[in-house]
C-alpha cells in the first residue's frame, strides 16, 4: 500500500503544479505491478508475437480461446504484466491471457500504441479462430480495445467473440458530464488526464476518431460487457460508448458499480471478488467448448439419482424463522406496520436455498403485509372501483383464490385471466404484489382476473399439491365463467416464474387429459426445469450483471418443488414437454435474470412445435417485474399483458 500512495501522491503533485517526474511514476507503478503474484497452475512467459513483446498466462495445456489483454495506465504507465489482474477469471475459463507491452506516450504517440496491438490481433487471428478470440482492456487499455476493433473492422478482419472494457477512457476530450460532476469524487482529475491525452494524441484533435473511439462508428461491433464505478470521472465514457454500440444494432450490457471510483477492481474490495466472478461468466459463455466436449445435453434433466431434496439450511435461519413467527403473532395493526418495514426488494443474490427454505418452513410461511395495498389505492383512484371476493372451497379439491372484477358500470370483458404468483414454491400470498398488483390493473382496465394461492412446497408438500390446486382454480372458473362475466373459450391463463411452471404443467395435464384449454396462456419469466440451458453469448453478457438467482439456487429450488418425481415428467419440468397442442403463448423474458435461460429455449420449442407464440425480452430488466409496482419495467409488464388479453393473442400467427 504504501508503493500505492507514493504513486498517488506523485500524481498529486502533477495536480499542484510541480513538475512532471514520469520516469518516477513509472518505477512506482512497476513496484505495484511486481507484487502481482503467479497463481499456482498458471504459467506465465514472456513472448513477441508479430515482433511485438507480450505476456502470455496459460493455466492449460489445451486452452478453448485466447483473452488479447491491453493494460491502463493513460497510454504513459503500465506493463503488459498487469494482464495478471484478470487472473483467475478468464483461465478458470480455460483461456490464455495474452498480455500486450505496447509501446508508451509520449516518447511514442499515436499510432504506436494502436500499430502494437493491431499487429498482436492480426497476428493472433493466424492461430486463434474468432469465436475464441476476446479482447479486451482497462482505461486507456479500453479504449485502445476499441481502436484496434475499429481498425480491424475497416480492414476486413474477423471480429472476436466479445469485448470486455473495464472503466474504459473512449473520450480524450473529457467531454462527458462526469468529468464534471465526478470531480472530486474520483482519484482521476482532469488536468492529469488532459496531459497524458495530449502525449498520446500528438497534435491531433482530442475528439478525432482515430484517437478517441467514442466518436468512430460502432457498425458490425462484437458484444460487448462494460463495468464502472458511478464515481469515476469516465463514468459518461461507459454509458456513451453502451448507447453507441447499442444504437448501432449491437449488443452490449452496462454495468455501474454503485460508490466505485476508477480502477476499483485494483483494490481488496468485496466488488473485486464479484467483478472477477462475472468476468469469468462472461468468458466461459462466450468461448465454445472443444467439440469433443459437446454433450448436446442442454435440455437434459438432472439425473434421478439426486438427493431427494435440499440440505438442512444454517440455523441462523431458523432463528430469523422464529423471529417472522414472532411477528406473525403481533396484533395486526402492530403486525401490518413491521411487516410493512421491512418489506423491500431483494437486489443482491439470495441466500442459499436451503438457508431460505429452513427460515420459511421454521416461520410456518412467510406472511405479506397489506399497507402497500392502501398507498396503491391513494396513489391510483382509478383502481379504486374494481370489485374483489375471496373464493374458498374444499368440495373437488382445495380452493383459496381472490376474484376481481372490473367496477360497476364497465362494458361486456373479451376476455379473463387465471393468474398464478411466483415465490420459489415457498413464499407467496394472495397479498403478494406479483399476486394483487397486476390483477387488480387487469380489472381496472375491463379485465377479470381470479388470482389464486396455492400450498407451498415446505413441511413435505411438493409436485403434484401446488399444481392440482392451480388446476382447481382453473376448472372452478370454467364452471363459474358466467360469474367471471365471459365465456369459457375466453379464459386465459397465466403466471410468474415458479406459478409460470405450475401454469405451464398444468398446460400439459388439462392438453392430456382432454381438459378445456385456455385461450391462451401468459408465462412471464417462467423457471420450467431444473437445470438451465447454456446462456448464448449475447445472454452471458446480460447475466453478468445479474446475480439475484444461481444454478445452484434453481436447482435446490426445483427439487423442492419436485419431491421424488422425476424431472423427466413434463408435469413436473414443462420446458422438457412436447408442446404440440399447446394454446397461443407469450413469454415475457427479463434480459437480466438468470431464467431467460429457461424461457428462450422454451419459446424456440414453442414455435417449432407450431404453437403460436409471442416472446418479448425485456432487455433492463431482472427478475419479477410484475412483483415491483410503479417501476418502470413493471408497468411495462402490465400494459403489455392488457394488450395479449385485450385481442393481442388472435394476432399471434395470423
């Protein structure tokens, strides 16, 4: 650390006015750079490829690609060994890390640095196919990642498979408002980097594509994964170059890491182990496996030779289990006001399944509370007319379901919604926001809708309880459809993640068994397996940014919900289902949620079963939308849901 502050201090100095001392900051930044340390099983050797000397870190004997690493430091400081930071993210993934020496301003400007690495991917492209070629770089390394690919696109080269940018410096100019409002807040100053961009430059204007590739064109541009911190001076550079490269019909996912300041993955924080995580999701999605690896096994259900179902939970759990209980038996005024305090949405990754599985089942279930409900009320009058009735009943089965109708007065319905709440199989409630929000906006918009609950999969309930209570939901509306106020061909049914497996099984079950179908059906953000396809390069990109859920999460969830049942009963893991029959569809994927590995491929299967089908992806969005009332994204989700109900589905395939 104290190499660290020397170096910062000197850089302070610059900022006072003294004189510049580079050849110091540069054996300062050499001194950081050596205490980078080799982890065992990676080999590190020193190469030129193309006359140009590199850094190459192999942690195998057969690598599936290659990683082009282009280190920071202003286009002034930094070595090629630096490429030791993205160890061990990209050869955990079985990649080489190729680290470039290029040569430094201002003893050499524009385009040595450019002619450098240029030379070492031209070079690379001679024995590394481009779908297992990365690049990528941090600050200054970033944007002359993105000056190499700019030139090699107007050279007819190959583009690799993706672009990884770490807080990249694509504006020389500083023109972004960050550089403003940032100042002060970051380790950067402008008057250091105005310096330093004018030793690169060499006379050019600051703001000249082939300098600063902000400006150039992003046509045919590669995905692409950005990471910055909200306090880095470059902030506007990262959120700029997503809306260009996006703009230009390509793909890139943006993501800001809240109070990081420039270059945050250099220090011992928590958000350094996170962004390494992601960076090693984002290269081993987006380099294919070697043929003879290929297992074809994508839609393969986990063997039944499983345990039957989640470990124990830790007992801290149990202990929060015990405090929920506690609350539970608070007077309900008391009750509604705790549980109103400390409601909230989860945006941080869950806690291991088991652990949630242990609190909930120790709790008895996990209650909602109610006030949201009143603000809603407040904040909407127009909801305020909608008419609700709790339907109960034990006579064919169990029965808990709220109906809601349109207020008083409305035009005849085209159409009612069956909806079905999500919660893992575990939570969830009639008074759950996924359960009441979109039900009582379908109402209000001339849409009836009978939400239902279901038994949760805790205390030894599992497949088929929840899935025959949504079942009769279903068929006690067929028979009341007259009390809905539509016909029974106008009954659709629906529902969010884990309700949008039970929908979906229960798809299968009444398609089967000769049961009426509903018009249509609705899956938003469904979890229809147990173990999730492979995300395509594109979706590896969103997921980065994403870490709510795992695959391990969704595998203990699934087999909560599944018992001893096989996974390969199509009740029980509908996206495994043959389809053939199934009513029109729309799939609402969130582009950042793990389960649009569930929902993608199903709406492949979907149509290549010639169902009807209409998939939206929701490109910002993570998990549940429809649980999060007055968000953007969630309000989206509704309109678009009024508009499949309001004749949307007679479109599909027309």
């Amino acid at each position: 650390m104290r190499v660290a502050a020397a170096l910062l201090s000197e850089r302070a100095r610059r900022r006072e006015g003294h004189p510049v001392d580079l050849a110091r900051e540069r054996r300062l930044n050499s001194g950081l750079t050596d205490r980078l340390r080799v982890p065992p099983g990676v080999a590190m050797s020193h190469e030129e490829i193309a006359g140009v000397p590199v850094v190459r870190l192999s942690a195998s004997a057969r690598p599936r690609g290659t990683v082009l690493f282009l280190h920071g430091g202003a286009y002034a400081l930094g070595s090629a060994e630096e490429a030791l930071t993205w160890v061990p993210a990209c050869t955990d993934a079985g990649a080489d890390i190729v680290g470039v020496e290029y040569r430094l301003a201002p003893e050499h400007p524009f385009p040595a640095a450019v002619d450098d690495a240029m030379a070492v991917y031209r070079e690379l492209l001679g024995s590394v196919p481009a779908d297992r070629l990365v690049v990528g770089g941090n600050s200054a390394g970033g944007g002359l990642a993105l000056l190499v690919l700019q030139r090699a696109r107007e050279e007819g080269l190959a583009m690799p498979a993706a672009v990884i940018l770490g807080f990249p410096w694509a504006d020389l100019s500083l023109s972004g408002q960050s550089a403003r409002t940032n100042l002060g807040r970051d380790m950067l100053t402008g008057s250091e980097l105005d310096e330093e961009a004018g030793w690169f430059a060499d006379g050019r204007d600051l703001q000249d594509p082939a300098v600063s590739p902000l400006f150039g064109s992003f046509d045919g541009f590669p995905p692409t994964w950005i990471t910055v911190g909200s306090r880095d001076l470059l902030l506007d550079d990262s959120r700029r170059l997503a809306t260009a490269i996006t703009s230009a019909g390509g793909e890139c996912v943006l993501q800001e890491w809240p109070g990081a300041v420039h270059a945050f993955t250099a220090f011992p924080l928590p958000e350094r182990r996170r962004y390494r995580q992601k960076m090693f999701a984002v290269v081993d999605a987006v380099l294919p496996p070697h043929a003879d690896d290929q297992t074809g096994a994508t839609m393969t259900p986990t063997p039944d030779t499983r345990t039957p179902g989640p470990e124990r939970g830790r007992a801290r759990f149990a202990a929060l289990g015990h405090t929920v209980r506690l609350i539970k038996s608070l007077p309900t005024p008391v009750r509604e006001r705790v549980l109103d305090a400390i409601s909230g949405g989860v945006s941080s990754a869950l806690p291991p399944f088991p652990d949630v599985l242990r609190l909930v089942e120790t709790a008895g279930g996990i209650p909602d509370g109610t006030l949201w409900q009143e603000r809603l009320l407040a904040e909407r009058p127009h909801l305020r007319g909608v008419r609700q009735r709790e339907i109960e009943g034990d006579d064919d089965g169990r029965l808990r379901a709220r109906l809601y109708l349109p207020p008083r007065g409305a035009g005849a319905a085209r159409a009612a919604l069956v909806w079905v709440h999500g919660g893992a199989f575990v939570i969830g409630s009639l008074d759950q926001k996924e359960a009441h929000w979109p039900a009582v906006e379908l109402a209000a918009a001339g849409i009836p809708v009978l939400s239902v609950d279901y038994r949760m999969c805790i205390d030894g309930v599992h497949f088929p309880a929840p899935q025959d209570d949504v079942l009769t939901a279903w068929r006690w509306a067929v028979a009341h459809a007259d009390e809905i106020g539509v016909q029974p061909a106008q009954l659709h049914l629906g529902g969010g993640s884990a309700g949008g497996c039970l929908v979906a099984g229960a798809t299968v079950r009444l398609r089967d068994e000769g049961g009426t179908l509903p018009a249509s059906l609705h899956l938003a953000y469904p979890v229809l397996e147990g173990t999730l396809a492979p995300p395509s390069p594109s979706a590896a990109l969103a997921l980065a940014s994403a870490d709510l859920l795992s695959d391990e999460w969704i595998t203990d969830m699934f087999r909560a919900w599944s018992g001893p049942a096989p996974w390969s009963d199509p009740r029980v893991s509908p996206g495994l289902a043959d389809l053939t029959g199934f009513p029109p569809t729309y799939l609402l994927t969130c582009g950042r949620d793990l389960l649009r590995r569930s929902s993608e491929p199903f709406a492949q299967r979907l149509r290549g079963a010639g169902v009807p089908t209409r998939h939206v992806l929701l490109d910002a969005s993570e998990h549940a939308p429809l649980d999060r009332p007055g968000t953007a994204d969630g309000e989206d989700a509704v309109r678009r849901l009024v508009a499949w109900l309001d004749g949307g589905f007679e479109q599909v395939g027309a």
